[in-house]
C-alpha cells in the first residue's frame, strides 16, 4: 500500500487550538482525519462503496458515532465490561453529523457512503460531536468524493449575557443556551439546541456568532485538502432513462399543472391519484421495472406544482393561508388510571402524551464519558407506530429518529419543571403519535405540556412548539407556518421551535439547500414566536395551570434531612431498623447518605404517614423525663426491654414496674405488651432507664 502524505493544520478557535490531521492512520479507508481540540480527539473515517445499488431510492448514507470508554481513562459497566450497543447519546450525536452531510449528497446518489467518528481522547473541555461533524466534512472532502463542499460545526453556549464558543461541560451546567449550528460559507445548514427560555433576538445573534466562527473553520478545511493528496473519483449517479421523463412528463404535466389553488387538498389528491393510475396503465406495458422511475417523476411534477401556487399564488396545498395554523383541538384526563393525560390534535398530527410520576430510584442512571454518573429525573420518550400514517412494519424498538424526537421534546420542557427541592418526583413522559401529517415532535410538546398540568405537576407555565417551513425560488423565499408533511417532503427547510410566552426553550433546524441566511431565520423566529402564542391561547381554554393535586394514584413522597450521625440509627444493625419500618408501614424508605436525606414514598398517605412519624422518632434524641408508648421485646428475671422510638430499646428494672412488689415479671408483663413509660435516665454508656411506676 503506498504512503499517504501526511498533512496537519492548526488554527486557534474560540480561543483554544483546532488541529486536522490526515495521512498517519486509517489509511485503508477513502478518507480519515484525525480532529483534536485540547485534549478531546476524534478520528472520523469515511469509505464509499464502488457498487451501485439502483435498487434503493434514498441516499444510502450510514453515520455512526462512538465513544470509547478508554478515552476518559474508564472501564464500562456491565458483565462483558465492553462497549456494546449505541447509546442514546451516540445515537443523537450520529444524527447531527447525518443531518449535516446529507443535505450536501446529490439525491441520485446509490453509491453507499458510511461515516464513523470515533472518541479516541476525550476531555471535559471539549464536546466531540461538533468535531466530529468537522472530521466527517473534511474526511469526505479528501475521499475523492466529488459532491462535497466543506462545512464547520461549533457549540454555542452563553454565559452572564456573553456567547461562548465550545463551551465547557462545567461552562453548560451554566449556560442559558446550548446550540450546534452546523453551516457552508453562505448559511446555516442545521441546528439543535436548548434554551432558558431565550428571546428570538439572542437566537438569532448566537446564530450570527457561529457562522462567524464556522467560516473560520471552513477557510481551515480548504487549506487543509489542497494540502491532502486527493484524487476525485467517479460516482455515477442513477438518473431516470430521459425517454421516459420525457414521454411520462407530456402525458402529465399540462395535467399537474392545471390543478388549481382553491381547489381542496382531497380534490387535488385524487386528481393527482387520477393522473398516477393513467400513467401506470398507459406506460407500464412498455416499460415493466421502472415504476418506481414513474413515482419519482410524478413526485417531482407535484412538487414543482405546490412550489409555483405557494410562491406565484400564496396558496398552500391544503388552500391555507401562509401564515394559518391547522385546527387545533386539546384533551386532558382522558385516561382514568394513568397519573396524568393530555391528547393535543393539530391537523392530521395527534399526539397523546402520558405522565408516570416514581420516585428517585426510578431515575435514569447515565455513564458515559463524564467522569460522574449522570442520574436524569425527567425522561420523555416519543413512539411513532405505522397506523399513524396508515402503514405497515414490524414493531420494533425506537429508532432513531424517535430518539431524536424524543430528546428535543425533552430540552422543550425541561426549563418548566419544578427544582427537585420542591417537587421531588421523577417524571416520564411518554408520546405516542396517533396521527401523523408534519411536526409531530412539536405536538408532542403541545400535548406534554398539556399532560403536566393535567399530573399535577407545578410548572412555570405552559409550553408549545411549531414547525416553521421554508420555499426558496431563486431570490424568492416564502415562509410557511405549521407545514404538514408534504411541505416538510418537498420543501427548503423545517425548522422547529417550542417556547413559552417569554422565550424559546428548544430548537431543531434541518434544511435541503446550502445554508440559509440570518435574514430568513430571523423571520421564520419571529413568525414562531407568533404561532406560539396563539398555540398556547387554544391549550389555555381546555387547562390553563397545573391542577392542585396530584393523581390519586401517583405515589406520595416526602423528603426528610437528617443530621449525619443519624443515618446509622435508621438503617440498624444489618438494616434491622429501616426493614422493620417498610414492613410495618407498607413505604419504601431510601437514604442518601451523601446529602443526609431520607426519601419516604407510598402510594398510599397514610402509610407514608406512618413511615414518617416512625423516621423522625428514631432521629430524635430521648428526653428525660418525657414519658413514651412502647413496646415490650423481651422479658428477663431482673425487668423488661421496651422499645420507646424505633431502633431504641431500654430497662424497666423490675423495681420500677410497680409500686407493689413484683416477683416475676412475666406475670405483670409480656411480649408485645405496649405500656406507657417514663424515661428516669440515661447513663454514660447511653443506655436508658425506664420507668413505668412514674408514669
């Protein structure tokens, strides 16, 4: 195998040292960069397959993103004590560098192209994913794949009302905003992000700081691959046979074209169903193995048709205005036995949203590069079975794009939940999509905002969220309020935002084209902001705020701070204490010995009750001469042993069971006896002496 030269190039971004290297490893596969920022490396590999596979109408785009345990100086978990399957976090970091590079593919492309970024070193100091979007632009670019042009990635956080690039994993925990904008020299291609409940105008300005910063990193790129030994390579793309675009578009475009504006979305669809089911009987005789050549056709001709009445007419495909939300219609409660309910319908997307309230043992533990385990008390989990949009397919478990979906549901709501302190319940959320036609993620927050109230759950106040659609012609440019999934198919951009009336609270931004411009993002913002609103309005008639109690079925939770000392006392001699309290009361009991907590939780009050009382009697201190209901544990010659507190046991000598004399004491008392005594003293080894004739 020949020797690849060897090229390195440095810049300084953000403040800290951005380094490309190619040529020393990986050099079996078309394209391998090494992305190193401080301490945190990524080696990103890229190989094209030189088969083409006509069979497939998609881009056959694979991008897998992994981290290595080793790079943070850690062993996994688990029997085998190796990675295994990706996890949630691997699958969503994938799904950025997909959703950065796919725009960019040709869409005739049949060649498969598989991406692999892997963490090698990793510090708390850098976040790999935005590198790795980097290694995969500049791996591609030196592939010899020619339908590439460079893009850059950067993490904007903001920090005291200043933007900062790449934070810190310290700088976020922090930060009022996190966002990785991926973009070309010309626009932004892609965002993801979460907010405090930021204005539209600080949106826009971190946009504008890393286009700044992603130009940077481009201008790095191409000094990087005129450097790199590159030899472009043939791909050919699979393009339909020109006969029969030809003779198929004569047959149906004068027809396609004739479909008028105020004509109902059902009459065009059966227009068009018409104009498919000639074509198929006039050309498939002729041309038996290419009706997928004739769907694709007649997908384009539709889609160049509701482009010109959206962009000459201003007139949707479902004749709504612009700027017209779809009819809206919210439920809360609709399920009995669940903690809370919300079933919000937008159009033909409907989402039903179930709450389950659990304790702190039903949190999620997450191990990933950080160097402490992460535990997460709100999850928000989103199904997209295949009769919501009338299909068929195997059940399986969630993708990923239901984990994507899922996660940005879960960053929209997360800034309205209650602090731990005061609400001290894990929550899952759970979305299954009924109904599916465009921005069902967005419903998803609509109908979990909705779903939070009806819990009970205290939130700050409520939440919605929209997707916004773009239709660029030229230098024309149309924006579209809550596109359906036909304007997200054939349009420029979706472009997702979930907020409350005083700010945005997540993002998600994919487009088709190379980057769109500061100037559009900022009206598609501002008419978001507006959609919102009248969002939250329609959820406002059906509930406005969190109701004042919780589910009778959700559990009951009280949180008690003990002093340190006292933890041993709860849990007793081989968990003697803290067992007798659970079977006694029917609670469950948990100690946290870190913070000196005690979490007590049943579904039913009043043994939650019980366990408390029981809880706080152990931490108490006996008092002399307080008097105390116990309970007698054992019977000796010389007295008996009471228990006054939980865990706490002491003597009533037999001279201090009566004022007459007592010859044996199992004739005055017994086993399980429960008798009023005062405590007399406690003696310099802590013991304590009982009383029951000076009751």
């Amino acid at each position: 195998m020949q020797e690849k030269k060897i090229v390195k190039i440095e810049k300084e971004i953000g403040g800290r040292t951005l380094t490309l290297e190619a040529g020393r490893v990986a050099k079996r596969s078309d394209g391998a960069v090494l992305v190193q920022y401080e301490e945190t490396i990524v080696l990103v590999t890229v190989v094209i397959s030189s088969t083409t596979q006509e069979e497939r109408d998609f881009v056959p785009l694979v991008v897998d993103y992994r981290e290595r345990a080793y790079a943070a100086g850690k062993i996994p978990g688990g029997f085998f004590k190796r990675e295994g399957r990706p996890s949630d976090g691997e699958i969503l970091a994938s799904r950025l560098i997909d959703r950065s590079i796919r725009p960019l593919l040709p869409k005739e492309l049949r060649n498969e192209v598989q991406i692999i970024a892997t963490v090698l070193s990793a510090s708390e100091s850098s976040q790999p994913p935005a590198l790795a979007i980097i290694g995969a632009s500049g791996a591609l670019s030196i592939s010899g794949f020619p339908y590439i042009q460079p893009i850059g990635a950067v993490r904007v956080g903001m920090l005291k009302g200043e933007f900062t690039i790449n934070p810190t994993d310290s700088q976020l925990r922090e930060s009022e905003l996190d966002l990785v904008v991926t973009g070309t020299k010309e626009g932004i291609m892609m965002v993801e992000g979460e907010a405090r409940k930021v204005e539209g105008e600080v949106i826009l300005e971190a946009f504008e700081v890393a286009h700044l910063h992603i130009k940077e990193i481009i201008q790095v790129q191409e000094k990087f691959i005129s450097q790199a030994e590159t030899q472009k390579k043939e791909f050919p793309l699979c393009k339909i046979e020109e006969k029969i675009k030809k003779e198929i578009e004569e047959h149906a475009k004068d027809k396609i074209e004739s479909i008028e504006g105020d004509w109902t979305k059902e009459r065009k669809d059966s227009y068009l169903d018409k104009i498919h089911e000639e074509v198929l009987a006039k050309f498939l005789p002729a041309f038996p193995d290419e009706e997928r050549d004739f769907l694709v056709i007649l997908e384009e001709l539709k889609k160049e048709k509701m482009r010109q009445l959206i962009i000459g007419e201003s007139k949707r495909w479902d004749v709504r205005r612009l700027d017209e939300i779809r009819p809206i219609s919210c439920e809360v409660g609709i399920l009995p036995r669940v903690h809370g309910s919300g079933l919000f319908t937008r159009g033909g997307t409907q989402s039903l949203v179930v709450a389950t309230l659990g304790t702190s043992a039903d949190e999620q533990r997450i191990n990933g590069l950080q160097r402490e385990e992460i535990s997460k008390r709100f999850m928000f989990h989103y199904n997209f079975p295949p009769f919501s949009t009338g299909e068929t397919r195997f059940l399986r478990g969630p993708g990923r794009r239901e984990i994507g979906h899922g996660f940005l549901a879960e960053r929209a709501l997360l800034p309205i939940l209650p602090p731990e302190e005061t609400f001290p319940y894990t929550i899952r959320l759970v979305s299954d999509i009924l109904e599916s036609n465009g921005s069902s993620s967005m419903a998803s927050v609509c109908a979990g905002s909705l779903c939070l109230m009806d819990a009970g759950v205290p939130i700050s106040e409520p939440i919605a969220g929209i997707g916004i659609g773009l239709i660029k012609e030229g230098d024309k440019t149309v924006i579209l309020t809550d596109i359906q999934g036909l304007e997200d198919r054939l349009g420029d951009m979706d472009f997702k935002v979930a907020g409350t009336r005083t700010g945005i609270t997540a993002l998600q931004l994919d487009i088709k084209i190379s980057g769109v411009s500061l100037e559009i993002l900022k009206e598609a913002l501002e008419e978001a902001k507006r959609a919102r609103n009248f969002i939250l309005e329609e959820m406002e008639k059906t509930i406005k705020n969190p109701r004042d109690q919780l589910s009778r079925h959700a559990p009951h939770i009280t949180i008690l701070s003990i002093p340190q000392d006292k933890i041993g006392n709860i849990i007793g001699p081989g968990g003697k204490v803290i067992k007798g309290i659970i079977k006694e009361t029917g609670a469950e009991v948990e100690i946290d010995d870190v913070e000196s907590k005690v979490t007590i939780s049943s579904p039913d009050r009043e043994s939650m009750k019980k366990a408390v009382v029981m809880v706080k009697q152990i931490i108490q201190d006996p008092k002399v001469g307080e008097v105390y209901l116990g309970k007698v544990k054992k019977v000796t010659d010389f007295g008996a042993f009471v228990e006054i507190l939980p865990g706490r046991e002491g003597l009533v000598h037999v001279s201090e069971l009566s004022d007459q004399f007592v010859k044996n004491v199992s004739d005055v008392i017994k086993v399980g006896d429960e008798i009023s005594v005062r405590l007399i003293d406690i003696d310099e080894l802590g013991r304590l002496n009982l009383s029951k004739k000076k009751v």
